[in-house]
C-alpha cells in the first residue's frame, strides 16, 4: 500500500483538480493506496469537500483539525496513522506534481534508496527577493548545521516504512521537516522538476511566515547563534579593555581622557544592541526549551471518518 498525506489549508478550489489527477495516477500505477487529508483549520469548504470525497471513494481518509496547528503538525498527524509500506507527503495546490509519483516508486523500488525527494531546479513565479533568500537560507543552514538540506528541497517525496517510523520517533514540539528529513540520514535519491505554479488559490506563506519558520530551522538545528552570542561577548569584552587602556594612556599624556559625550553615547548605544541581540538568541532557545517542557499535543483531530485514526498526539 501506498499512503499518500496531504495536508490542506484553505484549498477548497484546489482540492477537487488534485484529486482528480492523483486518482488518475494511482490508478495506472495499480497499487493499493489511501489519500489521507489533514484539514488543518480550514476556514472555507475544505473539510466538506473532503467529507463528499470519503463518502463515494474508500481511498480516501480525512482528518479535521481542532484548529490551525500548522503544516507541521498536519505532516506529524499524517505520519502517524499512515498505513502504507510507502509513505508520500504532497500538497494539494499541485506545485507537487502526482504525476511524478510513478517514477519516484519505479526509483524506490529498485532497493538502493530508502526515500525518493523532490528538489525544485528553478525558482519560476517566485519573487526575486523571495528567491533569494531561500537560496541562502540553504546555503547558511548546510554550513552551521548537522542536517543535510538541499537547496531547492520540496516537502514532496516518497519514503519506505522505516524512515518514516523513524520520524515518528522524532517527537520533538517545535517541528522542521526538512530538518529532520536530513538529520535521521537513510539513502536519499533527489528528483529534480521545474517549478511549478499554483494551480488554483494563494499561497499561505508570506515573506515573515517564511522568515519565522526559517529561523525556528535554524534554532532547531545549530547551536552557531549561541555560539556567535558567545563570541561577541568576548571580542566586546577585549575591545573594552583596549578602549579603557587607550583612556589611561590619554589621559597620562594629555590630562584630556574624553573628548566629548558623543563618542560614549555611540559606544553605549553599541553596547546596549549588542547585548539585546545576544539576550534575544538566548531568549530563542528559551522559548523553544519552555514549549517543548509544556508536552502540548502537537495536533487535535476534532473529526474523522476512519475509527482507528490517532486523534491526539
């Protein structure tokens, strides 16, 4: 069995289009499978979209969020009550294309890889800044970073019965996917595509959500900002020093150890930012030790159509 997760916020007019094609595609393939949609608090028609779908095609399984508890959680509900000795994770906008499905089992099949992902080779529809910063955001978190994340690298890809149990073990709070598809290893192959654009709907990440997210990546595997917070105190603590020596010197042979409040008011000012960036790295850490103390469920399934499903995790 195959078990294709697909998490849907808001996608009421993309859902039907999606459904058609990957059924499409799962039928010439020929292997048993269950669809199994995450409605993550969606606000308009996705959750009876999906009710109707149930309801005419046994393929088809849906989980209703509580709430919004993000994609993150959506991808973690998935993982858990999938089914399948393969395991695909996919959007329902299309940018993942089903019709990649048959090569990516045809690879995995071969036995030399445990996960068959998906890599974006162009960056088309995409804002310029956007893309940009992506690209070193990729750059960055490989260099400071134990998990491998190539840039490019979709959330869309097809993995064996043993990765994925591998990231249910994973049970961590704060979630980064792409983090963790790296970190745990196991051969992966990377099928690379041209981007492709949405085929109905908005997108529901903006620049700030992209950028927070990206931050929690990287707090959530490295410790370089500590390490930087670290390395700034010391070079500010030496550059005192000189400062207070440059001051006694002046002093001795001039009698006139300041000049004026301008300079101290600058150096100050320097100071006090310094130590808030700092304050603020430590503070990141702090917040994510503090919610992952808490235990919170990482998702809520206030309604199902499948009896054995795991409605709080």
């Amino acid at each position: 069995m195959i078990s294709l997760i697909v998490p849907c916020y808001n996608e009421q007019d993309a859902l039907p289009l999606f459904y058609k094609e990957v059924t499409a595609v799962m039928g010439k393939i020929g292997w048993d499978y269950e669809l199994l949609f995450i409605n993550d608090g969606s606000k308009d028609h996705t959750l009876p979209i999906l009710k109707e779908l149930a309801e005419n095609d046994s393929h088809v399984v849906y989980l209703s969020f509580s709430r919004n508890f993000g994609k993150e959680a959506a991808m973690y509900a998935g993982f858990c009550n999938a089914k399948g000795n393969y395991v695909a994770v996919m959007d329902a906008d299309m940018q993942d294309p089903p019709s990649l499905l048959p090569q990516m089992l045809e690879i995995i099949e071969n036995g030399q890889y445990d996960s068959v992902a998906t890599r974006r080779v162009s960056r088309t529809h995409e804002p310029p800044v956007r893309s940009w910063f992506a690209r070193k955001f990729y750059r960055i978190m490989n260099k400071i970073s134990d998990a491998e994340i190539i840039d490019g690298a979709r959330d869309f890809r097809l993995m064996k019965r043993e990765m994925v149990d591998a990231i249910i073990s994973m049970s961590e709070y704060n979630r980064f996917s792409k983090g963790i598809f790296g970190w745990i290893g196991f051969r992966t192959y990377w099928l690379p595509y041209e981007n492709i654009e949405r085929v109905a709907g908005e997108t529901k990440w903006s620049f700030w959500k992209l950028l927070r997210y990206a931050i929690s990546g990287i707090i959530s595997f490295s410790e370089a900002p500590l390490n930087i917070a670290s390395w700034s105190g010391i070079f500010m603590t030496i550059c005192s020093f000189f400062i207070l020596l440059l001051i006694i010197i002046r002093k001795l042979c001039f009698g006139d150890p300041v000049a004026g409040w301008a300079s101290t008011i600058c150096i100050i000012i320097f100071i006090g930012g310094i130590q808030l960036f700092c304050l603020g790295i430590m503070g990141q850490y702090i917040a994510k030790t503090y919610m992952e103390t808490k235990q919170r469920p990482h998702f809520i399934v206030a309604e199902t159509n499948r009896e054995d499903i795991t409605k709080i995790k």
